[in-house]
C-alpha cells in the first residue's frame, strides 16, 4: 500500500493506494489540526488502515530540505524520518507539492483539462505548471530519457513587475518600506483581495469585500470586483509568459490550484492569453505555447496511481533478482508455533533500520524450525523497503566463488556481492571451509562491514563455527566482522515439517 498527500494550506488531500489504485481518499480542512501526524492518524483510522504502508510520498506547500519541510501558511513541520518511524511505513519521502502536482501533469486525461490556446506543442519539450491558490507554486517538468525530470522552487516569491497604472496602484498599495512586493502578494487569493481593495480606494462607496471566493463570485454583477478579476488574470498571464519564455514550455502551460478553475469563464474571455502574449519581439512566438486549465482538483494525487505502478515494477525486479527461495513475507508468520520467537524483535527488524546502518542478522536452530522461511520474509520486506537483496546457500556461494577464480570473474563477482544491501547466506557450516574458502569469506565480509547487511542461517551455534572455519587467525578475523555487529535469533522446538506431514493410513483390517 502507498500513501499520498497533497499538504496544503488550506486543504489536505490524503489517499492509498494499491494495486489496484486509490482505494481510500479524503479531504480535511488544514487548520482544523494542531499537527500533521494528527490528521494522518484519523484518515488511517477512517482508512480502517493500520499497517502494511510500504512507502509514502508527501507533497507538501513549502521548501524541502533533507527530506523535511515547513508548511507555509501553517505551524506544520512534515519530518519524513519522523513518519516513517512513528507510521512504522517503509519509507517516506517528503517533496515540494508543485513538484509532485507537476508528475502529475503526465496523468492527466483530455477531460481533466480547459484549453485556453491550442498553440503548437512539441514533443518532447519542457512543460510548465503554475498555480494560484492560497500561495503561487510554480514547477516545470523537463524531458529525462522515457521520463520527466521535475525542477521546483519558489518562483511565486520572485518580484511582482507591474504593468501600467493600474498594477502599479496594487504595488503601492501592498508595498511597505524597506520590503518587497512578490508576485504571490498579487497572484494569489489574498493577492486578489489586495487588487480589490487597492480599487476600492479610488472608487467610494464601493462595497466592502475582503473575501477571495467572494469578489470571484460578484464578478460577473459588481463592477469593482469585475475589474479587480481582470486585473488578476492580466497579472497571472504576464507571470506565466515570463516563466513560459524561461523554460521555453512549448509542451504546454498548466494553470492548477484552486483559482484558475473558479474563474474559468473570466480566463475564456482572453484577458490572460493577451497579457501572456505581451512579449514585444517575442509576442508571435507566444502563440505556439499550449496554455491548459487543470480542472482535476486532485493532480497532487494523480502521482500516487504512477507511483504505485512505479515501485511495483521496481518491487518485482528486487525481488527477481533476490532469487528467494521462498516466497514468504512477514504478514503471514506464525508467531503462534512455541519456538522462541522474540516478536518485539521481529519487529524492529521489519522496520530495516538495521540494514540502514549496516548491521547482520544470525538465525540459529536446528533443522525445520522456520530458519529459511523468516530469512526470506525479512529479505522479502528488505526489498518492499528499497533494498537490494541476494539468496545464496553457502555450499552455492563458494562454488561460485571458485570458479570465478578460475575464468577470471573474481574481481567483478566480489564488486558485485559487496554492493548488496542484504545479502542473505542459508545453511552455512554444513561443510567445513578450506584455505580458499577462508580467504574468500574474509574479502567479502570486509568489502561489507559497517555498509552492509548480512543474514546468516545456521543449525550450529555461534561457538562451533570457529571449528568449521579451521584456521584460528583467519576465523577471529571473519567472527569479529561478522558476530559482533550482528542481532542474533535462536529457534528451537521440533520440525515443523514433522508437524504438517500428515500421518500415513495403513491397510484396513480387511487387506
């Protein structure tokens, strides 16, 4: 299951999805709550949804930094980190909203969309999304071989240039000494109450409204809010010819957030395409840029479909190269089976934080007590997590070892190995090792101490494998890289082959 948000100022839209795409979707009103966790944990909730999130892709309106970000317009701190522990998901990424909004540009249908200029797009060519809401987000997306590659920033906070006396009246209007009028202060919600409000100066005996949805709303009967309306929009397409010429968009403008669609009749009358085209010698050029109305409120959560069809992919490909023998998974292990299973230490392992720093894992016991089922499981959730895992039974993986030694493989097979984030070596000390063996073992152990994982199966305890190793020197060595950073997990009881082999029926009395 994958988690999505789209974190807002005024709004935040959660969903998951699976499979087979958004199975659970909510709208919360952002000021309603103290702190983000808070609202993820009643959509959870609601969701009926208590586990299983393998990764999560937050969009959140503000600058990220380190996988963190502060909320404009909201005492919001979104901790990707923080999350993922406190969520118990897999991984959590944390990314500007325009930049996830803008993935989701590729998603959109024909019917998801309002054409302002047909123009003549190219393809493949940048493509730009703008957004007037609460604040003014800005990213563009730039062709990346089959993909799209997003650049995001704070574009609505660069300066507002006005354009005649009319603009230049809400600059004065806004400006104070010593500050600095962005384009955000005029294309935005408050922006457009700003225009209003710098008109009705001028205007006595206007009436009063201080309200956005409002003056939208009177523009079509209220004179003052019609030319305030209009005012907007000539800002809004100037801001976007400028940026449009920027990226030189010729794969098309997208107009998002939650203006554009409420003023969808205004912007038909050309008000924004003019002022867009307003370019001097470049106003022929202009007209070649596709300009779009995103009227699909949910294009932050678009990504969440391509996302969940992404990491699947990139899933089965971990696990084909993992080559489990077991296709096992941590939902469905027994913990009911008396065999000294600490859960709480399950657990924390499921979490991965033990293969982000790099430590081992020892499964001891004798045979048929689940050793190579729960080393596949954990292998299994490692690859849910990101990582890169390989099944290799220690008789395989020294074989293996020795006749690259002998065709010249050796240096790239060890390169290899030590790049794995898990690698996970069953039935080791069934046979002693020999000289060549030794020295193998030792190389690749160092290649991945402190950076990698490793998960041992073993029917010997720890205290015979100096036996099976042989040479003293050489096994401190490989004993110390492998044991000492590693968590170790004793089995015991009988076979549980034994307990599910059904007993064999005998002759009857009558045979």
């Amino acid at each position: 299951m994958i988690l999505g948000a789209d974190i807002g100022g005024t709004k935040t839209l959660l969903a998951l999805a699976g499979d087979g795409g958004i199975v659970c979707e909510r709208r919360y009103p952002s000021r309603d709550w103290s702190e983000f966790a808070d609202l993820l944990r009643a959509f959870l909730g609601e969701a009926g949804c208590a586990a299983g999130i393998t990764s999560a892709c937050l969009g959140v309106a503000g600058p990220v930094e380190g996988n963190r970000a502060k909320v404009t317009y909201l005492p919001w701190f979104i901790d990707g980190p923080a999350l993922a522990q406190g969520f118990d998901i897999g991984r959590v990424e944390v990314v500007n909203d325009f930049a996830a909004a803008a993935q989701g540009v590729a998603s959109l249908r024909p019917d998801d969309l309002i054409s302002l200029q047909e123009g003549r797009p190219l393809e493949p060519a940048p493509r730009l999304l703008i957004g007037a809401g609460t604040g003014l987000g800005v990213a563009a997306l730039l062709p990346e071989g089959k993909g799209w590659r997003t650049v995001s920033g704070e574009g609505g906070h660069i300066g507002f240039s006005p354009a005649g006396e009319e603009q230049l009246a809400v600059w004065r209007h806004l400006h104070k000494p010593g500050g600095r009028v962005t384009a955000e202060n005029v294309i935005s919600g408050a922006g457009l109450a700003a225009i209003y409000a710098s008109l009705a100066k001028v205007s006595p005996g206007s009436t009063a409204i201080e309200d956005p949805a409002g003056i939208a709303a009177a523009a079509d009967e209220n004179p003052l809010a019609r030319q305030a309306v209009d005012l907007f929009i000539a800002a809004y397409g100037a801001f976007a010819g400028d940026l449009a010429l920027l990226f030189m968009a010729r794969g098309g403008v997208y107009l998002g957030g939650g203006i554009a669609p409420k003023l969808l009749d205004r912007l038909r009358q050309g008000g924004f395409v003019r002022a867009f085209g307003a370019r001097g010698a470049h106003a022929g050029l202009m007209a070649d840029f596709p300009i779009r109305v995103v009227i699909e409120e949910r294009l932050g959560l678009l990504v969440d479909r391509e996302l969940t069809d992404r990491e699947n992919r990139r899933l089965q490909t971990r696990l084909r190269h993992a080559r489990l023998k077991q296709s096992a998974c941590l939902e469905d292990l027994d913990t009911r089976t008396p065999r000294g299973l600490d859960k709480a230490l399950i657990a924390q392992l499921a979490t991965g934080q033990w293969l982000r720093e790099g430590l081992n894992l020892l499964l001891l016991g004798p045979t048929g007590v689940g050793k190579t089922w729960i080393a596949c499981a954990l292998a299994n959730q490692a690859c849910r997590q990101g990582f890169t895992t390989r099944y290799l039974r220690a008789p395989r993986l020294f074989e293996d070892l020795a006749l690259a030694h002998a065709d010249g493989r050796f240096p790239k097979l060890m390169a290899s190995l030590a790049k794995i984030d898990l690698l996970l070596i069953d039935d080791w000390g069934l046979v002693p090792l020999d000289a060549a063996a030794r020295r193998d073992l030792l190389e690749l152990l160092d290649d991945r101490h402190g950076r990698r994982s490793t998960l041992i199966t073993s029917q010997l305890p720890v205290e015979h494998w100096h036996d099976i190793i042989g040479d003293p020197t050489l096994a401190d060595a490989i004993l110390d890289r492998l044991v000492h950073s590693a968590y170790r997990i004793t089995l015991k009881g009988e076979s549980l082959r034994k307990r599910r082999a059904k007993p064999l029926t005998g002759p009857s009395d009558g045979e």
